[in-house]
C-alpha cells in the first residue's frame, strides 16, 4: 500500500460493479477434448476470474490479484498483473472442489488495504431445484458460478478520486464510442466479502461528488525538439462496451446478453422472485396462525372438560 497523497474526499462515496467466479466444464472428446500432458484423473477445465461488468476495464482501480489455490496444485498461490481491457483470471485442470482466496490489491493512487474474497470452485452441476441442475447438463456440462460485487471506496483520497471519476461524465459531455445504453444501480447476486475501512466490497449507494472534466494533451515536436502544438489538446475519449457501459463509471447493462447475466434485466428479475417469495410467506404464515388459532381453541375446551369433571 502507498503511503497517502493529498486529503480524502469527505462525505463522498464511489462504488464500481465487478464479476468475479469460476467456471468449469468436463472433459470430452468433442467439445473439450483434454490436452496432452493432463493427468489421467482430471476430468475438468476450470477458469477462475475477476473482472469488470460487460467486461469493462477494472485496472484503474484494481491493480493485481492474487490467487490461492489447493495446496495440491503446483505453484498454487499465484499473483496476475493487471493489464487493460483484460480480466484476472487462471486456467487450470483438475478432478476436486476446493475454496479459492482472491487477494485484491489496489492501485498506489488510492492507498487502500488490500482485501480478500473467498469463492467456492463448483465443478459439477449445482442449484436449489434439479431444473437448474438438469439445465447446466444440458448446456454442455458447463458449470457457471459467478458473483455480481459492488467495490465500495469510502472517501478516496484526491488522486484516486480524479481517476475513479475521469470516465463518469454525462454523454453530452465528451466524445463517446460505439452506441447502446446502459443503466447504473446495483445488481442481484449476493457477495461475500470482506471490508476494510476506507475500501468495502460489498454493495453499497453511490453518492457523487463534483465531477470535472478531463482532457489529454497532444503534444508533437519537431526536428529541432521544440513543441509545435503546445495549445492543443485532444478531449477524453469515453469507451463504451458492447452492453452500453461506460469505462470508469458505474452503470450495469439494462439488459442480459449472452456471457453477461448480470444487467437491470436481472435485477428486476430477483426483485420479482423476492415479492413472490414473500406473499408465499404470508400465506404460509396466515395458515400457520388459523392453525395456531384452532389448536388454541382446542386446548381451552379440553381445560374446560377438564375442570367440568373433576
């Protein structure tokens, strides 16, 4: 961790959706035929991974990470640079599941902790109902379990500020490129997670600070080394991902994509799975009253017979 530069940013807090999880599928002669030089008791192929939402870049905030794998696997704590525009993520084979540690460590600039995420490696098919496992089977074998995290940074101090902000401009603001539209807000899966006191990963409100604008300048020289553009600057350029997320912010897909399970759409999905889930529980409690109540009814007659005979 970096020593602190400049002051923090007080009563501001910044969140930036990520994924992270693994998935596996089994070895087979046609769709994942198993490479030379595997051992002969693996029977999968896993990946396991942290990224950003619709795959957006997360390096400016997340600069490395470190994963603990089973001690049984050769070199198995591994530490993954960041690099732009790519997840953290290894591939590996194996026949078991095991607990995997993710330590995530943050870019000098926000002189945070780093802190630590724990994720289950599932293998074979998983899932409340045997319709959700039938349908892993279905899909090839492939086994997804992943997570939908919200990265919290309490007041950032200053530097990290400017950059956890140089991409959460409004469209009429800067540039964009490619279209679609993208919404910001929280997803549905529910984190495990550990927090620190100026970074939490857990899900959070965003309350927003001022913004500024950002630009790069564009700076050539001549033969002689003198600058012949010193008044030029080239505006920041806002990426936009398939999905309609733009770099550095915190928006979420509006809608699920192939790959990308995790939008709006499927917020109000859970949403609507947790309204119905509570009329059955009101429904289950009012039966569970009326036969409360005629047990009690019950219970007082016998008394009185009770008393009437003795």
């Amino acid at each position: 961790m970096a020593p602190p530069t400049g002051k923090r940013v007080k009563g501001v807090q910044i969140f930036r959706p990520f994924v992270y999880g693994t998935t596996a599928r089994p070895f087979d002669e046609k769709t994942n035929p198993k490479p030379p030089g595997i051992p002969d008791d693996h029977t999968h192929s896993w990946t396991v991974f942290i990224k950003g939402i619709d795959d957006v870049d997360i390096t400016y905030w997340l600069r490395r990470v470190q994963f603990k794998l089973h001690e049984s696997i050769p070199n198995h704590v591994r530490m993954v640079e960041g690099v732009k525009g790519q997840p953290f993520q290894i591939h590996e084979t194996g026949w078991g599941e095991f607990e995997i540690t993710m330590k995530l460590y943050y870019v000098p600039e926000s002189s945070e902790k780093p802190q630590t995420l724990y994720h289950h490696l599932r293998l074979h098919p998983f899932g409340r109902t045997e319709e959700k496992k039938e349908a892993m089977r279905l899909n090839g074998g492939e086994v997804i379990s992943w997570v939908y995290e919200e990265q919290i940074f309490n007041e950032p101090y200053e530097p990290f500020y400017d950059i956890l902000i140089s991409g959460a401009l409004p469209p009429s603001a800067s540039t964009l490129k490619d279209g679609g539209g993208g919404g910001g807000g929280s997803g549905a899966a529910t984190p495990t997670s550990a927090n620190t006191p100026g970074a939490s990963s857990s899900k959070g409100g965003n309350k927003k600070g001022h913004e500024r604008s950002h630009s790069r300048a564009s700076v050539s020289t001549n033969k002689d080394g003198k600058n012949n553009n010193e008044s030029k600057e080239e505006p920041f350029v806002i990426q936009k991902s398939e999905g309609g997320v733009l770099e550095r912010s915190a928006m979420i897909p509006l809608v699920n994509r192939p790959g990308q399970p995790f939008s709006r759409e499927t917020e109000q999905l859970e949403i609507q799975k947790l309204k119905e889930a509570k009329l059955k529980v009101d429904e289950m409690k009012k039966q569970m009253m009326e036969e409360l109540e005629k047990k009690q009814k019950r219970l007082e007659a016998l008394r009185a017979e009770s008393a009437k005979a003795a």
